[in-house]
C-alpha cells in the first residue's frame, strides 16, 4: 500500500540492503553533493548522513539513484497507475481490461484528501539556519533546497482542487536575503506563476509552504507532466495507494501536508532579489537574476526529520532516473495529449528541454505523389504550444509512415532517419524572439531565444557517408573535418567572438568553403565545437555541446542560404555553431580540493569504502 511516511521508506530500504548509514562527519559546502554525484554514478544504494556539520538534522542522499530503486519504492502503485492511465489515454480499454476496474476504483478513492488532526510536520519549529546549508557547485549562490515540493493554491478559488505541488529551486541564504527570506525560483510555464499573478493582482502575498522529505509519492507528484483534471495532491494520493492527510491550522491559509518531514510556511512578498548563481540540470550555472522572495513565518518539522537532496548538473545525474521514470508512466499519454503523436522523447543527455525528438502519422495528403510534412507541423504546434514540450528549443519529428520500427529514444537512429530525408530549402521553420526555458543562455536575453522545428517526411533523398574521402581545406583557424555519426561531421573552430545580437563572422567563411565540399550531401549536418576530440567521444558528448551551445536563429547556417518569402533557405549541410559564446553561462567544474577529499573518503578504512 505505498509509504506513509518517509521513516517506512527508509525502514524498507534497509531491509532490503538499500540503505547505508553513516556517522562520519560530512561538510555541507561542496562536499556532500560531490558525493551525491559519485553515488549515483556507482549505482550505490541510498546513503543517510547522520552526522552533517551546522544542522542537527540527518540528511539523506540518492534516494531515487537508480530505475530500479525508483521502481522498487513505487511497486505498489505501478499497476493501478498503469491502469488508470491506459483508461486516461483510451477509456474503450477498460472494456477489453475489465480486470482492471477494481484497480481503477481503488485509485479513484485515493485521490480525495483527507483531512486529520495529528499531523507530524508540526510537532516541531526550528529556526531557519538549522536546516542542512548544502551548496554543490563552487560558484553557487549559497545553499538551495533541491528537492523541494512548493505548495499554492489559486488565490481567487482556494482549496484542494485548485492547489499546485511543484519543484522549485529555493536558495535558503546568501545574496541580500534577510534571515527570515529565502528566494524562489520558479521558472516559466509553472502553475505557480498563474497562482503568483492573480495575487499580485487581487494586491496581496501568496501564501506558500516548501515541504522537504515526506513520502516519495509527493516529490515524485510535484515533478509530474499531470494531464488536464489530475492535480498533484490527488496524483500522489495514487502513487502513495492512501489519502494523501492534510491538516489544517487557525492563522494558516493553507492546509498542511502532514506526513512531510520539514515545511517552509511563508508568504512571497511584493519584492524581487537577486537569486543564484546556481548549477543547474543543463550542466552550466544559471545566473544571478531577480526573482520572488519567500518570507518565511515559521519552520515546522516532524521529530524525526530526515533532509533528502540531490545534486544536479550535468546530465545524467539523479534527476535523470525521474525523467526516465515520467517518461514510462506518461507513454501511453502522447496520443492523447498530442493527437497524431505516437512518441517523444526529451533528450537527457542534451539537456532535456534543448532538444526533443518526435514520431508522428503523416496522414494529410496520403495521395500526393510526392510526401511533404503537414501534419507533422501541426503536431509541432502543438507541441510548442501546451506543457512541458513548449520549453523544447530543438524539436525535431520524424514520420511513422516512412519507417515503421523508428523510436523517438533512439536518437542515432532519429537523427540518420532525418538527416536522410530532410529538404533543406523546405523542412526547417524557425520561431524567432519567442519564450525560451529560464535557464537557457544562448538565446538573444533571459527567456527569449528561438527554435527550430525541423520536420522530414518521404523516401530518403540522399545517401548518408561514415567516411570522409575527400576533406575540404578550411580557412584559418578550423580544423578537421572528421566524420562521427552517419551523415554528421565535426570542425574545429576559433574561440568565438560573437556578442550576443551579433551574427558571427567567422561562418561565412566557413560555409563558402563547405558550399564546393563534393560530399556535403553525404554529410548534410556539421557541427562547430571548440573542442572536436571531446565533442567526438561519444554521443552524449556531442548532443550535448551541440544543442546546449547553440540558439537556432542566430548559430545555425547552410549552405548557399537565403529567404524565400519569409522562410529561410539552404542547401545540405546546416551548419551549427556549438562554441561557447562569451555571454553563455560557464560549464560546471568541481572544485579540486573538495574532489581530493571526496575521493579520500572512499579510499579503503574509509566511511565510504565501497560506495564508490
């Protein structure tokens, strides 16, 4: 029946040899997430620190570090979530599965609240400098909570089913933060900002709780894509097989979520202050800006709270488990939500929300001779135009028609499958100063960027190379190039010097050469990196400097390029500048001396032999 508590997860974890305790002393700056990191690197189990220096509170690591833990703690809810949503995605399937109705029903009752009046959050308060000061990256702003599930409710029409649970980053000290402010960093296309603009509109602070800790069905909950109907509370009463309990207060607008470890009770204020830098998912920092402000009027938490983090950064890390995770329970969703979409597929190692791949059913014009994407566009629209998928800067769609077995998370196989078919005087459609993710710094300013949707439909057009026989001779300062995937070669090139609505004047060159290039059309994408050797190392590599480094408008050219109408026009190869920028946002680096110490710790005789 799921965990009520995160004390029962924890007792089953160490049953099942999932958990290892450590009394060693930890250091909270630095040297915790590194850990973390190596940690799941390893695939080791979930790790309780009960001995972190400033904080009287233990602390708990890589909780969710490998699918198969994520799944073990999720066991019980698995087949009645798979069930209600096969009914979600096709409701005739209930009568084809009528085994499933009792799972259904099961699920259904679990989704209302209950309201108690013990609740374990509040037996106690502490001030807000006890918490754990975990700092992971060394350019850090100070210490964020990273696993933390942000509680509003719409301040027009409050109560449960106009409540929001979200992850959040919040910064618990540093910057010009008083001691009773912490600063929250929501991003763009979050419910919380719907919930933030009608207070400032009805002209009073939001009232918000910061949870940590509780049962995983609540961070799991504050993470999920939900479809339109499911709100968060009522998903992790599903995932939790229990009502979730709720507790209500006298002088606290809102409910509390009793079973959590710790809650933040405050209000966002009608100010703004410098939030961050802070190493983020994308594997850079995200920098200092001006975000909302949390004053915090009480911290309440259980008497036997446990502080779960996680450490982010470049992917894959621990976050990576839960994206794979959605991604599973959600499959049966995409047509549904996205009619005519068969599968996508948000590609982690490339930041996630920078590059996502698309198979779709073409099914417009079946009679024309020759196969253009249509539909394929109106799926991209949508797409860009509703949940998560709207942050994608790179979509890139396929059509189902031209190859039955192709799978949106096979990349290699999407990319040849594109690169194949693609028209370049007709396939690609860019979307020009338009919304971009908050922490995307290749586009033109904070939130604004492009994108880039590149459709193929129809028969190959063209014979992809894996051997380059007769290598162009680059201008001045690019090197190479050298042939990686089918189809894709990598140059070197010089340190870029483009400003930020500069174009770049080192490409002309560049494509003047690659315009006489005898086997462009066998290698109709080239990739610009400052460091060839190291984007050629693997194909994470490459996906991630090539779609983290670009912003589609301003770093890709073409050959023999110009504007047709309004439509921009080229000739194989697109050419994608993925050097680092000087106004780009710098790569995360350890810090050497905590990577000494860090390493040390599991040298044998050490507290985390064996770990790692």
């Amino acid at each position: 029946m799921g965990y009520p508590d995160l004390a029962s997860c924890l007792a089953d974890l160490e049953a099942h040899g999932q958990l290892r305790r450590i009394d060693a002393p930890m250091e909270p700056r630095l040297e915790l997430a590194a850990i973390q990191r190596r940690l799941f690197r390893a695939k080791a189990p979930a790790v309780l620190f009960s001995n972190v220096r400033g904080t009287p509170f233990p602390v708990l690591a890589n909780l969710y570090g490998t699918p198969e833990r994520t799944r073990f703690l999720f066991r019980d809810a698995l087949p009645r979530l798979h069930a209600m949503l096969r009914a979600r995605a096709r409701p005739d399937a209930v009568l084809r599965r009528p085994w499933d109705i009792p799972a259904i029903l099961r699920g259904l009752l679990h989704m209302r609240p209950k309201t108690v009046r013990h609740a374990p959050v509040l037996e106690r308060s502490c001030p807000l400098g006890d918490l754990p000061g975990i700092v992971s990256w060394p350019l850090d702003g100070g210490p964020f909570i990273t696993l933390p599930i942000v509680h509003t409710e719409d301040p027009g029409n409050p109560g449960p089913a106009n409540a929001n649970l979200g992850m959040y980053r919040v910064q618990l000290r540093g910057n010009d933060y008083a001691p009773n402010q912490v600063g929250l960093h929501y991003q763009i296309h979050r419910n919380i900002g719907v919930h933030h603009a009608k207070a400032l509109a009805l002209g009073r602070p939001l009232p918000v709780h910061v949870y940590v800790g509780g049962p995983p069905c609540l961070a799991l909950a504050a993470i999920m894509p939900l479809p339109e109907g499911i709100g968060e509370i009522g998903f992790a009463g599903i995932l939790g097989g229990r009502r979730v309990p709720v507790a209500r207060r006298p002088g606290f607008p809102l409910p509390f979520l009793a079973e959590a470890d710790f809650c933040l009770s405050g209000r966002i204020e009608p100010q703004l202050l410098p939030e961050g830098p802070f190493g983020d998912h994308v594997g850079y920092y995200s920098m200092t800006h001006d975000f909302p402000v949390l004053r915090v009027d009480r911290v309440l938490h259980r008497r036997d709270a446990v502080w779960p983090f996680t450490a982010v950064g470049r992917p894959p890390q621990e976050d990576t488990v839960f994206g794979e995770f959605i991604h599973e329970l959600t499959a049966p969703l995409v047509p549904k939500v996205f009619p005519g979409v068969r599968q996508v597929h948000a590609v982690d190692c490339a930041g996630v929300h920078p590059l996502l791949l698309a198979v779709g059913e073409e099914r417009y014009l079946p009679y024309e001779a020759r196969r253009r994407p249509r539909e394929l566009l109106t799926m991209a629209m949508h797409l860009l135009g509703t949940t998560q998928t709207a942050l994608a800067k790179y979509l890139i769609l396929a059509a189902a028609e031209d190859a039955p077995g192709l799978r949106a998370d096979d990349v290699e196989g999407m990319l040849a499958h594109v690169l194949e078919r693609t028209d370049f005087s007709e396939d690609l459609h860019f979307v020009t100063s338009t919304t971009s993710d908050t922490l995307d710094y290749t586009g033109i300013g904070l939130h604004r960027g492009s994108k880039l949707v590149w459709a193929a439909a129809g028969p190959p057009r063209r014979l992809l190379g894996s051997e380059i026989r007769d290598a162009p001779r680059l201008p001045e300062g690019f090197s190479g190039p050298w042939p990686f995937l089918k189809g894709i070669a990598i140059v070197g090139g010089p340190r870029s010097r483009r400003g930020r609505h500069e174009e770049d004047g080192d490409m002309p060159s560049l494509l003047r050469v690659l315009e006489t290039w005898r086997e462009r059309e066998s290698f109709p994408l080239v990739a610009v990196a400052d460091d060839p050797e190291t984007v050629r190392g693997s194909l994470a590599d490459f996906l991630w400097t090539t779609f983290t480094r670009s912003d589609p408008s301003m770093d890709c050219h073409g050959a023999f390029a110009s504007f047709r109408g309004k439509h921009w026009t080229c000739e194989a190869p697109l050419v994608v500048d993925a050097r680092s920028k000087p106004f780009h946002a710098p790569p995360l680096e350890e810090d050497p001396e905590t990577v000494r110490r860090v390493e040390a710790l599991a040298a044998p005789g050490a507290p985390l032999h064996g770990l790692y």
